[in-house]
C-alpha cells in the first residue's frame, strides 16, 4: 500500500514555520514546538499591545526602555530561529546530554520557569502596568489583589506587581554576577591548588578552611555594615564569600585529572602548567563548576534577599524581593500580599536553579549510559 500523504509537504510546513515558529513541530505533538509557538505569539502579541510605550521608548530613550526593546527583539529573534531550524535526528553531536536533559521533566519544568522569570525581568519596562516608583498616599495604600492590582499595592500606594517585576531584574542580576566572582575566584583557587600540590595546595586550602570557619550571614553583615549598602558592593562581597565551596570542589576534580593518560602526555611534550590547566584540565572539570553555578544562583539571592530583609542590602527606593517582603515584615495580617508574592517568587527562583542543576547533573554525568 501507498502511504497517504497530505498537501502539506515539507515545504509547506517550513513556511507555515516561518510565519508561526514551532507550528509544525506543534501539529506532530512535539512540547517543544507549543511553546516556541506560545511564545512567538505571545510576544507578539505583547509588542501590539504596547505600541504606545515602545513608541514612548523610542521618542524619549531611556536605559531600562532600550534594554527592554533590545530584549524583545532578542527574545523574537531567538524564537524565530529555534523555530525555524530544521531538526536533523540524525545529528549525535551532544545527543545523549541533551536527550537526558529533555526527558528529565524536573529540569524542563525548571527551565520552563526559568525562561519565564528571566523574560520577565528584561521585559519589566513593557509588563509592568504602573511605574514602580509611583506612590499614590491617598486610596491607593494597602489594596488588596485585585483586576486593577493583581498583586496589591503597597503601604505607600506602589503596585506591588511592578515592583515585583523590576525586583526580579536586581535580585537575578545580583545572583548571576556574584555567582559569577565565586565561581571564577573558586576555580582559580581550586585548579591551582589540585594541580601544584605541595606546600602551595595546603596554604590554599587552609585558607579556604579559615574562610569556611565563619558563618557567611555573619561575615556578609560585617562586612556590609562597615560601608554604605549599593549593589555593587552586594554583588562584590556575595562572590568574595561564596568561593570556598567551588574551590573544594574543583580542586577534588583536578587532583583526578592531573593523573590522566592526556595531561602526562602533555607534560611529555614540554608543555607548561598554565597551558596545561587551561587546555586539558580544566575543560575536563567544567561539569561539576556548571553544576555549581546552577545551584550557587540560587543561594546567592536568597543571601541578597536576608540581606535586604535586615536592611543592609539593596536601599529604597529600589526594587528587590528582598526589600519588599522587608517593607511588608509588619503587615504580615493585614496586608499579607506584600510579603507573599515576592517571597514565592524566590521561592520559585531558588527551586527552579535547583531542578535545572539537578538536571545538568544527572545529564552531563559520564558514568550514566546513553
């Protein structure tokens, strides 16, 4: 028998694909094609419904209005493409980690929440119904959720969902960039440590044990409280105090693979330490530092977060999680939204980072077969 086979060919669905990403990866029942299409139209429909303030952006620029057009036009651009590009099943470049990552529904779910989060913090200038910074001390102080304030407002009249939005941009910031110091700071540390050894591995790693030997929350409040509270020195000093576990971590891996057939060779052939480290090493131990990072996001905006709630974070008028649920922390009775829509948002944050490093994890581990 013949199969039959419908007017809508190859060609045919590539250019309703080009029209609608992800349409034809939709009509064959694959995930991934619902949600580029729900997210092209989706920002789609977002540019249209905000015409006047893109139009408002472009005649009076600001920063967080052309990050936010750049950020839609990314995000359209990005969808576009993923939607478009031809799937080859063929291809086994990186096929067992990514088929792994995409079957673990923890680390999707994680992923999808994370896609979610980070868009809506670039966009925060065009979701955001309100100016953040608006107050309104007359009958717009402390109302409840509502069609016109879906989160509430605050004890000063500001809409709580906007803040909520801007507060996602400095927190996720603030994560990523002293995630970032505390990883590069432990790499160093630990690949130093593991592949020197000697008297250099134990003054290092000593170091790290007197680090270690101070609770963080007491060391960031020291440290914090001798100088004036400013993102910046937030992001610094959450990376300055989130190093050590990295470089423990590192350094374990690199004492496994300074022994390897390849690195001898290396050496055999003249090559130095640093080329070493840089070319055969480290690339060898880039797992377990992915895996870290994922996990450390989430640790260091729960820091900023106690930071914030003490007061000696992020300053008002400002926006962060943090600050907010710090400016509820007296109404938790009679205005309760203040506090528990951005704690779930951290709460959501911190969980997502923890089932997508969960997810790299499991994927990337060499000792799980394809």
């Amino acid at each position: 028998m013949h199969e039959v086979r419908s007017n809508g060919g190859p060609s045919a669905r590539r250019e309703l694909d080009l029209l609608f990403p992800g349409l034809s990866r939709a009509l064959a029942g694959r995930g991934s094609g619902f949600l580029l299409l729900g997210a092209w139209l989706s920002l789609l429909a977002l540019a249209v419904y905000r015409r006047p303030r893109i139009a408002e952006f472009i005649s009076h620029p600001t920063g967080s209005g052309l990050v936010a057009l750049a950020s839609l036009v990314g995000l359209l651009a990005l969808t576009w493409i993923a939607g478009t590009r031809a799937v080859d099943p063929g291809d086994p470049s990186g096929a067992v980690p990514a088929s792994r990552l995409r079957s673990d529904r923890r680390a999707a779910i994680g992923i999808g929440l994370l896609v979610v989060l980070g868009s809506a913090a670039l966009l925060a200038p065009l979701l955001a119904p309100f100016d953040p910074d608006l107050i309104d001390l007359g009958a717009g102080r402390l109302l409840a959720p509502s069609a016109s304030h879906w989160m509430g407002t605050d004890e000063l009249g500001r809409d709580l969902f906007s803040r909520v939005l801007y507060g996602a941009r400095v927190s996720l910031l603030i994560g990523f960039l002293a995630i970032a110091i505390a990883v590069t700071i432990g790499t160093a540390v630990g690949a130093v440590a593991g592949y020197a050894g000697g008297w250099l591995d134990a003054l290092l790693m000593r170091t790290v044990d007197l680090f270690l030997s101070f609770p963080r929350l007491v060391l960031l409040i020291t440290v914090v409280a001798l100088f004036e509270p400013s993102i910046p020195l937030i992001v610094v000093v959450l990376g300055l105090t989130g190093w050590m576990g990295v470089s423990r971590l590192v350094r374990g891996q690199v004492l496994s693979v300074r022994e390897r057939e390849y690195v001898q060779a290396a050496r055999a052939m003249g090559y130095g330490s640093g080329r070493i480290l840089r070319r055969h090493v480290l690339p060898n131990v880039a797992t377990p530092i992915i895996v870290a990072a994922t996990l450390g996001i989430g640790n260091a905006i729960l820091a900023e977060a106690a930071l914030s709630y003490l007061g000696l974070g992020v300053q008002p008028p400002t926006a962060s999680w943090g600050t907010i649920i710090q400016s509820g922390g007296d109404r938790l009775v009679d205005a309760w939204w203040i506090t528990t829509f951005p704690g779930l948002a951290i709460v959501l944050t911190v969980m997502s980072f923890n089932l997508v490093g969960d997810g790299l994890r499991d994927a990337l581990d060499p000792r799980r077969g394809g």
